[in-house]
C-alpha cells in the first residue's frame, strides 16, 4: 500500500544470516516471548516437537520425524467441498497429506495419534493473498522511510522471520508476499528457509522487489545531488527496460511480477477517486507480455479509475486494493476471470493516520471502496482475501479483514470462501491446498466458535496445522 525502486542488495549478508539464524533459533524466541508476550508466546508453545529441525538433513528428518498416522476430531468440519459444515469428523493425515475425511466414531487405530477438536470448527489454512513480511508498518512516510533508509536488508529480514511466524500463528498457512519494499530479494530466502525448515511461516509466493517508473515510488523527495537514495521498488522505463526488469525479478525467484500503476490520488464530487498512471501502456504491455510468456502471472496495485483500467486492458491476473473501479472494468474482469484483492482492512487503518499527516483523501475513499466491493460482489468478479499485512503492523490480526468483507455484503461462508478456494486458484495452488480433502495438503486450521454464524470468530484461531505438522493448539488439549 506504500509507493516507494531499488539498488543492488546484499545477498551474500543474508547467506550469513539465515546460517546464523538455524544456530540462534532458540535464543530469539525468547527475546521474542519477552518482546511481544501474548500472540507469540501461544504461538511458540504449540508443537514444537513435531517441527522440523533446521540442524538435519531432510533425509534424517524424514526417517527420525515423521509424524504417525494422526486423527483430527473436529466437532464441525467446513471443508470446503461440500455445501453444509459437517458434524462430528474425523480428518485422517497421513506425513504431510491428508489421507481421508470420515465420521468420527470408527475408532482410532493402535500407533495413531488424535488430536481431539470435538469442540471447535475445523477449516481450511486460511490464504492471504496480500501481504509484506518484510514490512512493519506503514501509516505515513516516516513509518515507511525508516525502515527503507535506517534498517539495514540483514536486520529487516531477521524481523521478516518474525512476521512469518506470526502469520502462520493467526490461521495463516500460505501467503502471497507483493514485495519486498527495498529489502531486494530478501522474501526469496525466507521462502527457501521456511521451505528448508530452518525458520516456521506460511507456504510462500513471492512478488520480490515490484516495478515502478522513474520518481513515482519512494523515497522521493530528497536532495538532488545525492545520486543513489534506496528505492522500495525497482525502476525501470521503457518497454525493453522492464522486459529486462522482469526477466531480471523471475531469474531471481520471482514468483509473481507486482506492479503498481498509480499514485496522485484525488476524490471528485461524484465519489470518483482519479489518479494519475504510472506506466505508459506499451511498458504495461511488455511487462504483461513477458510475465505471461515465462508462465508467470501479475499483480497490480491499483487504486484509483485510470490505473485500474490499465491494468484490466493490459489483463494482469490481479487487482490489487481498486478502491474505485469502473462499472465498465468490473464487467471486463469478470469476464476477463482477473480476480479482484480489496484490502479493506488496511484502508481503513491507515485512513486516520494519513489524514492526519494532510492526506485526507484516504479518509475520504473508505467509503467509496466498500461501495466498490459491492458493485464488483454485484458483477461477479473473483474476489480473492488480501489484507496488506506489514502495511499494518504484523501484530495486528489481518483476520479482522473477514469482518469488512461481511460489512460490505459477503456471507460469512463467501468471506471464508475467499480465502480458501478462490485464494488457491489465484495462487494457482488449488491443487494441493484451499479445501480439506483427500491427497491435499494437511493445512488445517481450527476456532472454537462458529465462524459462519459470526466471522470475527476467525480472529481467534487456537489451532494451526501445517503440512501435518502441528504449530499452534488449544491450551486445552
Ligand atoms: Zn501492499
């Protein structure tokens, strides 16, 4: 949600780093547990045994660690598949997958562990399609040039660990990282060391350092003849210069290419929020062109009218933010199948804050965007959950974006439903994760209430299933 390009990084620090990191796991939990008693204290509790240590081989691991055949009781079961909750299931895993969804009540065989959630609603890992671990908050510029020109790549990946952890503790099992904000390619390597099991969070997809033109993203504003200020994207003009930038991002590890095509926001009278494009439409084109060319999909911030119609017209796989959208527009996405991430949430957490610092247009488009989110539920558009988490802080719960989404005319099960299923299909995921069936992923979450008769229950997810392996339960059990 900021506006900020990019130099060189210090990728061999970061090597340093993640090595230094499998040696102090355990001494920055604590400092952690001390820092931020409540969520991650719980968080750091649950399962521990079971996760994987960074110290072995995966071959080790796999002989010493893997985890018997395990029965989840759930109490109700919302899958995913079918229309209605189920009462009263067991969920059989099996290693990493879930091997079948049955009655409770056969028994649970010798050897086999249950975990026993009689009393709580089981669903999917929740998906969160937009977020930036290696951000911590960005509400006005300050917030946003300290980390960009105080913190070194080094430190803010080792807070980025943090974030992760986090995520993952609120019911979040996989995330779509949209950009680094100047820490280069540090996201890459929090995905390897997730992956590597050397540091827990989400499964990851990751948009590395996002494209802008030339003085449109931050830092901007400050002396001229210092040739060389970091920037929060990378830069590129030109057709064959962001040809070059995206073949660049995806050797690199890119997962999806993340643009942002405007900024100058201005509310009209007729509630219309303009903007001012950033791209010229043979950049946009060339950037859509080679993403798509190297099977890799793009994500476009866009705020206002013009932006968003760029992005449409050029067909990026995703809109990101779309506070005002066109009726016009909203037709071609969904015809177009281009999913649509509102990001209410941060819009209103950010909204007071920038005001305050002069900025009042962002008070004045919270209105307009939950209208938007109505018209595009209306025109049938894809809307997948994205919250911007690290534009907000990482220790507010982005689960409190379900809330909105219900508030602007979802049911609690579309709300739930955009960040299972149509999470996973944006992310192109929806072969392993997003439903709780037979063969998937064993990404399992569970709250003790009943999320679909009241969503703010998802803010309070006490249990978190990751590939069979278990990082958060009720204190209960
Ligand atoms: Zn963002």
């Amino acid at each position: 949600m900021s506006r900020t390009s990019s130099r060189s990084r210090v990728l061999a620090k970061l090597v340093v780093l993640l090595a230094t990191m499998v040696a102090m796991s355990g001494s920055l939990w604590a400092q952690t547990k001390n820092l931020q008693a409540g969520a991650i204290a719980e968080l750091r509790s649950a399962g521990r045994a079971e996760a994987p240590v960074a110290t072995q081989t995966s071959a080790e691991q796999s002989a010493a660690q893997k985890p018997a055949v395990t029965y989840l009781r759930c109490g109700t079961l919302i899958d995913e598949k079918a229309e209605q909750p189920r009462r009263n299931v067991d969920v059989v895993i099996d290693g990493e997958n879930i091997q079948q969804v049955q009655p409770a009540g056969r028994g649970v065989p010798r050897g086999a562990k249950l975990i026993d959630l009689s009393h709580e609603t089981c669903l999917p890992g929740l998906i969160d399609t937009h977020t930036h671990t290696l951000l911590t908050g960005d509400v006005t510029e300050e917030d946003y040039n300290k980390q960009i020109l105080q913190e070194s790549d080094a430190y803010r990946a080792i807070v980025a660990t943090q974030a992760a952890r986090l995520a993952l503790g609120y019911g979040f099992t996989t995330i779509r990282d949209l950009e680094t904000e100047g820490a280069g390619y540090a996201d890459v390597d929090l995905k390897h060391a997730i992956e590597r099991g050397i540091t827990d969070g989400p499964r990851m997809r990751v948009a590395t350092r996002a494209l802008d033109v030339t003085g449109a993203y931050p830092v901007l504003g400050f002396r001229w003849d210092w040739p060389d200020w970091p920037h929060g994207v990378q830069v590129c003009d030109g057709a064959v210069g962001c040809r070059t930038a995206v073949r660049e991002q995806i050797s690199k590890g890119s997962d999806w290419i993340k643009t942002y095509l405007d900024g100058g926001y201005r509310v009209t009278d007729k509630g219309v929020v303009e903007d001012r494009p950033t791209f010229t439409m043979e950049e946009l084109n060339a950037i859509v062109d080679e993403a798509h060319r190297e099977n890799h999909p793009v994500a476009s911030h866009a705020i206002g009218i013009n932006g968003v119609h760029n992005g449409v017209v050029a067909g990026v796989n995703s809109i990101e933010h779309g506070m005002y959208i066109a009726p016009d527009d909203l037709k071609m996405m969904a015809q177009k199948g281009i999913y649509y991430v509102p990001t209410l949430f941060v819009g209103e957490y950010v909204a007071q804050g920038r005001a305050a610092a002069g900025a009042k247009v962002w008070e004045q488009m919270v209105a307009i965007h939950g209208d938007t989110f109505k018209r595009a539920l209306n025109a049938g558009v894809k809307i997948a959950f994205g919250t911007d988490a690290g534009g907000f802080p990482w220790t507010v719960n982005p689960a409190q974006e379900f809330p909105l989404m219900v508030k602007y005319g979802m049911t609690p099960a579309q709300a739930i439903r955009s960040a299972t299923v149509t999470a996973a299909e944006l992310l192109g995921m929806q072969h392993k994760v997003g439903t709780i069936e037979p063969g998937k992923y064993a990404d399992i979450v569970a709250a003790p209430g009943d999320p679909l008769g009241d969503v703010t229950e998802l803010e309070k997810v006490n249990f978190v299933m990751k590939g069979g392996v278990v990082y958060r339960k009720p204190q209960i059990e």
